[in-house]
C-alpha cells in the first residue's frame, strides 16, 4: 500500500516511517513541516530507499495539503503531526488549538475529497488513521485504566487540543462515511525520543552532571510504552482495524515518574559510571510541580489485543535498556538538537 505518515520527522512519526520501509513492502510519504522537533536525521537509515519521499509541508496550508495526497495517491493517510508536548503547552496554547484542531480539520477536508473521488474498489479500502493519546481521557485514580468508553475528560491545553482532534476524526466518520480509525496510546519512549521528554531529558542531563529535575513528589504515574512496540500496534490497526473503531494501545508497563529516573540512573550507572564511583541518582531534585498535573495514567488494551491480536513486546525493563544504550550511541544526534533548540530548558510553569 501507499502510505502517508503526516507528521513523520517526528518522535513516533518517524519510527513508524523506518519499520514500514524496512519491515514491510509499502511505500511511504512523509509530510512534515519541521518544527523544532521535526528532525530528519532520525530518517536517515532510509532516506536512500526507493519506497521513501519526502515533502515539507503544514497540515495547515490546505493547498499543500491536496497537493501532496494528489500527487501521492495514499491507500491509507496516518495523521501523527501534532504538537505534543504539555510544558509548551501551558506556555503557548494558541500553536496547540492550530496545529492539532485547525491541521486535523484541514487534513479531514483533503482526506474526504480526495476519497470521494477514488475508484469504489480503492475507495473500500481507504483508511484515515488518526493517531492519539490516553491525556484526552484525564487523570485516574489510584485504581482503574483507560477503555475505548472511558469519558473525555482533558486537563491541559495540549490534551484539549488533542481531545477536539478526536471528535473531529470520529465527526467525519459518523456525518461523511469516511472511513476513520483512532489510537489512543500512552507514554512512548526509546531511541530518537525528542531530548525536552522525560526520559531523554534524564539522561543527557545526567551525562552532562546536571541536576534531574523530578516535578512535584515524583509519584505522578505513566503507563511506559516502547515505541516500536507502538508502531507496530500503528500497522496493525490501520490494515487490520474497522473502519469507525478505536484501540488504546498501552504498553503494560506502570511506574511513578520517580522510579523511571531511579532506573534510568541505575543503567548508567552500569554503562557508564560516574568518575566519583557514586550513582546518577545524587542527581536528582525535586522541583515545582507542572500546573495542572495529572496523578495517573494507565490504559486497557484488551481490546486490540483480542481483536487485532496485537501485544507489546517490549517489557519496560527491556525498553528502558535498550533506550540508554541508544542514547549513549548516539550523541551526536541529540547534541545538535540540544545546541540548536535548548530542548532542556524547563518550561510549563504557567508564568
């Protein structure tokens, strides 16, 4: 099939663009506007092959839009482009209600015209798969997970944002018939992961002796998913998935925000001691609370699991190593990105 990936210099974007193109026989578009956390390099293990292109566009600007879906002529539209990080959110909403509500809509209007007018066996087959996460749903308690019923209930202006680009999505299957999917995962990590989130952020800091800012307490609670197991939930749903149908895609895998930087201190401190012999988690400090802080996180993924026989493979033990041993790699690739954007810089403090 022909796949467009909006979106696809991006964190998952972009990993889901490297296993189409070296695990399977589709070929990929990528359309990707590059923002500060847009980076191609992430794609450059398969920028050569003859499955792969690129156009920089904005899922904003809707001749660009039309052009690229023309020009291309996808089986399936994967929309992952997003602004998605929940600091910058609280600090810049407006860039979150245009990217991910006016770039949905514009993305839903190109997609419905350009199906409209497929051949009805290529128009049957069509698949608009709008790519999500589990903020929309709110903050649990001490108990529960996240269903495929579970009221909206968002918090920040990034999952707001998030949340309207849902109910557009599900909008256009119920009032046009287009044929629609949505996935609602939770937190992703692993290599490639943009340096300003938590687990990337932790590390560079640490190797560079900085202090680990932990917000709050540290008892803030996310369910860890490793993003290659994600992506593989990606092609699962959008060849597999029915048409109107959404799937949370969880990696079973619950920890506090606390215990995540005590593990990621605990494999450096294996890989890559400290000169003074002491443990990375010295570093660690306490800092003011994000605005807004939503205590829990945790996703029931049952259903894609019995019906579309998808399963993480990736333990969070296993992913968080693997992790570590790419970002110590690989710091040529998140040195420049750290020179060029101060993706460390702390924001989201409301001021």
């Amino acid at each position: 099939m022909r796949i467009l990936v909006s979106g696809g210099a991006g964190f998952i974007g972009s990993a889901l663009v490297r296993h189409l193109i070296k695990k399977t026989e589709h070929e990929v578009l990528n359309f990707d506007k590059l923002t500060y956390a847009g980076t191609l390099t992430s794609l450059s293990s398969v920028a050569s092959s003859p499955k792969y292109r690129f156009k920089q566009g904005d899922i904003c600007d809707e001749g660009a839009v039309i052009a690229a879906i023309a020009d291309f002529q996808p089986d399936v539209i994967t929309h992952l482009a997003a602004e998605s990080h929940v600091d910058r959110s609280i600090d810049g909403p407006g860039a979150f209600i245009q990217t991910n509500v006016v770039g949905t809509y514009t993305m839903l209007a190109a997609a419905l015209d350009y199906w409209r007018k497929l051949p009805a066996d290529r128009a049957r087959n069509f698949r608009f798969h709008h790519i999500s996460t589990d903020e929309v749903f709110g903050s649990l308690g001490e108990t529960g997970h996240f269903t495929e019923s579970t009221p909206y209930d968002p918090r920040s202006p990034y999952s707001a944002s998030k949340a309207g680009s849902d109910h557009l999505v599900s909008a256009w299957g119920h009032t046009f018939g287009l044929p629609v999917l949505i996935t609602n995962c939770s937190n992703n990590y692993g290599p490639y992961h943009f340096p300003e989130k938590l687990i990337p952020l932790m590390i560079v800091k640490a190797l560079a002796g900085e202090p680990l800012p932990v917000y709050g307490s540290g008892a803030n609670v996310r369910d860890w998913l490793y993003v290659e197991d994600h992506v593989r939930a990606l092609q699962c749903v959008f060849e597999k998935g029915v048409p109107g149908q959404t799937y949370n895609v969880g990696g079973n895998s619950e920890r506090r925000n606390i215990d995540v930087v005590r593990a990621v201190c605990e494999i450096l401190d294996g890989f890559r001691p400290r000169e003074d012999g002491r443990s990375y988690s010295k570093q660690i400090t306490y800092v003011a609370d994000r605005p807004g802080h939503d205590h829990r996180y945790a996703i029931d993924a049952t259903k894609i699991a019995n019906e579309l026989g998808w399963t993480p493979h990736e333990s969070f033990e296993s992913g968080i190593e693997k992790t570590v041993s790419w970002y110590l790699s690989n710091q040529d690739w998140w040195g420049e990105i750290l020179d060029r954007t101060q993706a460390a810089k702390r924001r989201g403090l409301g001021a």
